[in-house]
C-alpha cells in the first residue's frame, strides 16, 4: 500500500476530547439497517483492505459521515481507482437518486465474486512461535509518526503496559504492496491513569483497564 493514508488525522480519534461520551443502547448490534450491510459487501468486494481509503477521506466528510457511509465513500474511491466505475457514475446516479425516490441502484451479476463471497471465512491468527514478548512481560510502545496505514492510537504511543496475551502472527498494516509482512501481534494491558491522568478526585471517572492489539514492531521492553 505504500505511502498512502495518514492515520495520523481526524481517523485517529481514541482520546481525544470535543467529541462527547459514547453513549448507545444498541452496542451489541453490528448493524442498523439493510443498506449498511450492503455497503460493507460492496467495499468488501473492491479489496479487503480498505481503511486506506477511508484515512483518505476529506476530514470534513469523514466527520460529517455515519460509520457505514464511510465504509461506502471507500468503496467509492476503491472502485474508481480499479477503473470499476468513474466519477461521472457516481455524479450521475447520485443526481438520479436525489431526483427519482423510486429509482434502483444498478445491478449486475458476477459468478466468480458470488463464489468468493460464499467461500469468504473468519479471520485468524497463525501461530507466532518466534514471538519475542511473553504473558507479562512490561513493554513500551515505540514514539513514532508513521506516514502509511498503521493500527498504533496516538493515545498510547509512549505508553507503558503489559503483555495480556499473544495473539498469533499476522499481516503487518500499511505493509507495501506486494510485501508480506507478518509478525507477532499481541493484545497490551494499559492503565486508563497512565494514559489520560487521574481524574477520580472530580468524580468524572475511575481508573480502568484498557486493551490494545498491537504489531511487534510497534513495542519494546520497558526500561
């Protein structure tokens, strides 16, 4: 993927304050309505890795878009750059839908994408036997700027914690194309305090145990 989205932006927002608590009664569904899982397939089908499309997204519109609408802008983008579709489609079935309540999207049939979906399996780690960190084991998270896709929060890089489990091996994110990076990732155990500050003295909230998933590269034995 090379040099291409900056997760270094508004897509990075774990810690940041302005935005309000999270607040939901509906946490444990996965979607709302049918059109949002429709808008996950369709980006699926234009590549598996598309959060580089959405780290792209103009940060206006990444604010201004629900979590599905993002994933359908990088869909969009996916699908421009493979020569799928064009810009001048999605102006002119954009104006047709804006105009026309009763219009329907365009259909079209592909076999082989219809098998792929049907032999599509959960993710999963492989084993990770050369892993250097261990249950327990005190690490630090590497300071660093990293200007491709990456999975390593602002809010914990700097950060000390413990090694909560080991995941296995995988793909390292925002590897380059055509590379296949893999190392072992691991599950860290932080201190809310010792990310955000102690702020039980204004009743606002308590410490608390915070995990994050993180590539090996991105930690190293606290000193």
């Amino acid at each position: 993927m090379g040099t291409i989205g900056l997760m270094d932006g508004v897509h990075d927002m774990g810690g940041m304050h302005g935005f309000g608590a999270v607040v939901t009664d509906d946490g444990a569904d996965t979607h709302h309505d049918a059109w949002e899982v429709r808008a996950q397939v369709i980006t699926l089908l234009a590549g598996r890795s598309m959060r580089d499309s959405i780290e792209r997204l103009d940060p206006a519109t990444y604010l201004a878009s629900s979590y599905y609408e993002r994933w359908l802008r990088a869909g969009e983008v996916k699908f421009v750059e493979q020569g799928s579709i064009t810009p001048d489609d999605l102006t002119r079935w954009r104006d047709l839908f804006e105009h026309d309540t009763r219009a329907r999207p365009p259909v079209t049939s592909n076999p082989e994408l219809v098998a792929l979906i049907g032999a599509m399996k959960p993710a999963h780690f492989e084993p990770a036997p050369d892993a250097e960190f261990a249950v327990g084991d005190l690490v630090t998270v590497r300071r660093m700027r990293p200007t491709a896709h990456h999975r390593c929060p602002r809010y914990v890089r700097g950060a000390t914690g413990a090694i909560e489990r080991v995941l296995g091996a995988d793909v390292v994110p925002g590897a380059p194309s055509g590379e296949r990076s893999v190392e072992p990732v691991y599950t860290v155990e932080f201190d809310s305090v010792d990310l955000f500050g102690n702020r039980e003295a204004s009743g606002v909230d308590r410490s608390h145990t915070i995990l994050i998933d993180l590539v090996e590269r991105y930690i190293e034995p606290a000193r």
